[in-house]
C-alpha cells in the first residue's frame, strides 16, 4: 500500500522504517523546511528503547546520550535539599537508559530510511477524502495525491487529528501547566552529568549542562488555562513575570534565553481519543494519545505504536482489522502511562510549600532506603510484551 504519514518527528520515521520493512510504500509529509534538530533532552527508555534497538540504533542512541549520574533539588540559595542518584534508573533497565536531545533521536530513527522513503518537507496536508479504493489527500503547496491510507504522526497538536476526528479539539486535556525549553551557548554555571533542579510553589526550573559549551534550560509552572503567546517576546515576558523574582539562577537563566531563536512554549496536555483510527486514517505517537512530557516516556512510546501499527498491518489483510488490532494491544497500556503521568505532576510542579517539601523528602528516602529501587524498577517497567512480527 502506499501510505502517507503526517510528521516527520519520531513516531512518522519510526512508522514509515517499518512500514518499508513490511513491504509498503511511505511518503512523509513534514511541515518543518527539514528535519527539526536539537530542543529539549528526552529521556529513553522502556519499550521504545527495545524498538530502537530493534532498528540497530542502540550504539547511536547511546554515543548521542548522556549518562546522568544524579537529580539535585536546590533551595534557593543553591544548597542541595535532596540528591537522588541515577544507578537505580539503570539497575532498573539493565543499562538500557540514555537521556539525549529529542532532535538527536528523531535524527538517529531519519537515518535509518535516508534516501529510501519519500519525504516532501515545508508542506502539510489540509484535506483528506476517503473513497472506496483509498484516500484523496490535498496539501498547503503540493498538488493532490491518492494513497491507499494516512497517518497522522504529527504531534500534540495534530493537523490530521483535526482534519479526520476531532475538529473541535475536544481530545487534548490540558493539565494546568505551561513549559518552555531552550538550548543556550555559554551559561554558568555547569554541573556536568547532574540535572540541578529549584522548585518555589507552582514553578520548577532546571538546567542540564550539554556538550560544546551548551545548556539545556526548562521551565515549568502552573497556570489555569492553556495560555501559550505566538511571539517570542511575549514568551519572554511571561518567563520573566513568572520567574524572576523566585530566587537561585532564575535571573540569570532568562536573562540567558533572550539571545534564543529556538524557545519551546507550549501547553502540557494530553490526548485521549477513545479511537485511533477512523476508517482509512488512523493516529499514532503524541497525535494519537500524548501522554505529556510529565510521563518521560512520549517518544518511546510513540516508536511503540509505530512499530505495533506496522506489525498490525503487516498481519492483517484488511486495513480495519490491522487498526482494531493496533489499538487493542496498546490502548489500556497507554491509558495506565497516562493516568502515571497525570499523578506525576505535583512532582514536577509541586503546588505548595509544604508539597515541595514532601516531593524532596521521598527524594531523599529513594535516595537512602534500601530496596526504595524495587519501587523504582516497578514505575519504569513496562507491563506489556513488544509483539514479534514477520518484518
Ligand atoms: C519539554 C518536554 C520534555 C519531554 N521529555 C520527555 C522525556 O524525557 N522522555 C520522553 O520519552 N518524552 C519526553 N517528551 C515527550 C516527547 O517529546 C514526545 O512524546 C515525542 O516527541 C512524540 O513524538 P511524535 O513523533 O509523536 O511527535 P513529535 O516529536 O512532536 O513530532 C511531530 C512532527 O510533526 C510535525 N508536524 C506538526 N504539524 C504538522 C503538519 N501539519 N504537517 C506535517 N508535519 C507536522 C512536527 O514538525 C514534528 O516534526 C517531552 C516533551 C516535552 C515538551
């Protein structure tokens, strides 16, 4: 079949690999003018990890990655209020751990169909009619074309899933948080391997020192509606309203993200559809069900359901049985890592004071307890076998 995937990020290039190996024809559709590189730093892990591997990027994603030796909660005067170390994340996955900028990931999954799958960048599609035989799919700039189906892996906030389910945008829960990331040149001061991380009520911000001199910083705080401003410079205002009275590097750290062309502001949501598909269009990674960045697992499981979406359709004949087949398998498993990850949120953006305090004293029990890595092991584990398929 000749399947068209919306979204060149990780889930569309884990989708179209598998796809080529089962025999199909993909073409990628990407609004970016090429393949986005660099932002925030994942972390990866789980299931997704064995989907990588699986596509020979094991060393790639490890060479890229950085081994993180410790979570520090600062005060804010910068003392350490908790240090959890990170050998019990890798005891917990055997090693098969590695924290790298998402672009780095997304580009390592590109590598492996370069040159074989048809990728048409700076585009996007704006209709999708069904007939008997396939799909029409009209684009922003390129003439119209026939596939047998669509895909959309386009994201959190989906064009496909607006164009074919959701038109009111009904599917994306908002969780009363904002973000926003950035990556700056130069910034002191560095702690090399440790995410250093302050958190005041409703607000957390951290920093993660990368190669060449680069910082990862991120901000997240608590907000009743999904505000997000189109302007870079209304970004900046509302950090600066947000942060720069709360103390420790908060300063320094927007005071670094106004030479950035490249700042991430967005709503932390998630999507629930009680469908992923509907009849020859069907949805996968963050468009289908985004679990938010509170769940740290997002891409792995988007090359999860890429790779189970192919396996399905690979199996089965008719597209319909491979979709039901597709959902089936995943779909009370992603609604668990969702529910995991709504629960999440008053560690990353604790509400009050006293909440804070509780967040950094489990931190330390982890940190201190034996057998605390028992529980460890059982939050990161992944209740579901991957699937084995003829491809
Ligand atoms: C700050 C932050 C931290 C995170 N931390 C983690 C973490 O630690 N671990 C983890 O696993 N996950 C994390 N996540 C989540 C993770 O980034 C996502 O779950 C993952 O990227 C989803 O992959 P995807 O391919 O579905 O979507 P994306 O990676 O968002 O890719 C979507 C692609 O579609 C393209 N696109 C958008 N609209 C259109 C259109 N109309 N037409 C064509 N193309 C389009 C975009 O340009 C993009 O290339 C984090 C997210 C954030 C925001």
């Amino acid at each position: 079949m000749r399947i068209a995937i919306s979204g060149a990020g990780v889930a569309g290039p884990t989708l179209a690999y598998w796809l080529t190996r089962a025999g199909h024809e993909a073409t990628l559709i990407e609004v970016a003018p090429q393949l986005r590189t660099g932002g925030y730093v994942i972390d990866f892990w789980g299931l997704g990890y064995e989907v990588g591997c699986r596509m020979g990027l094991e060393q790639t994603i490890q060479d890229r990655g950085y081994h993180v030796r410790s979570i520090r909660s600062v005060t804010r005067r910068g003392r350490t209020r908790a240090n959890l170390s990170t050998s019990g994340f890798r005891r917990a996955t055997g090693g098969r751990f590695s924290s790298l900028p998402r672009g780095d990931l997304a580009s390592a999954v590109y590598s492996t169909i370069d040159g074989e799958v048809e990728t048409v960048f700076g585009d996007s599609i704006t209709a999708i009619t069904e007939h008997e035989a396939g799909v029409r799919i009209d684009f922003r700039h390129g003439r119209t074309r026939e596939f047998e189906l669509a895909v959309g892996a386009d994201g959190l906030h989906s064009t496909v899933r607006r164009l074919a389910f959701d038109r009111a945008g009904a599917a994306e829960h908002y969780l009363g948080c904002l973000v926003a990331a950035a990556v700056v040149d130069g910034y002191r001061p560095r702690d090399d391997l440790v995410y250093v991380t302050y958190s005041a009520p409703g607000h957390s911000v951290g920093r993660f020192a990368l190669r060449d001199d680069r910082t990862l910083l991120l901000f997240v705080f608590r907000c009743d509606r999904p505000n997000v401003p189109d302007h870079h410079q209304d970004r900046l205002a509302v950090l600066q309203r947000e942060f720069l009275g709360l103390g420790w590097e908060c300063p320094a750290m927007i005071d670094a993200l106004r030479g950035v062309d490249d700042l991430y502001f967005d709503a932390v949501s998630q999507v629930r559809l009680d469908r992923w598909w509907r009849g020859r269009t069907a949805l996968v990674g963050d468009a289908a069900a985004s679990i938010s960045l509170l769940g740290g697992e997002g891409t792995g499981l988007a090359m999860t359901e890429a790779y189970v979406l192919a396996g399905e359709l690979r199996t089965h004949s008719d597209h319909r049985q491979a979709f039901e087949a597709y959902q089936a398998r995943l779909g009370p498993f992603i609604a668990a890592k969702q529910a995991g990850a709504r629960r999440a949120l008053s560690t990353f953006a604790p509400k009050t004071a006293l909440s804070l305090v509780f967040r950094d004293a489990a931190m330390r029990v982890m940190a201190t307890v034996p057998g605390a890595d028992r529980l460890l092991t059982r939050s990161l584990s992944d209740d579901l076998e991957l699937p084995d398929y003829p491809m």
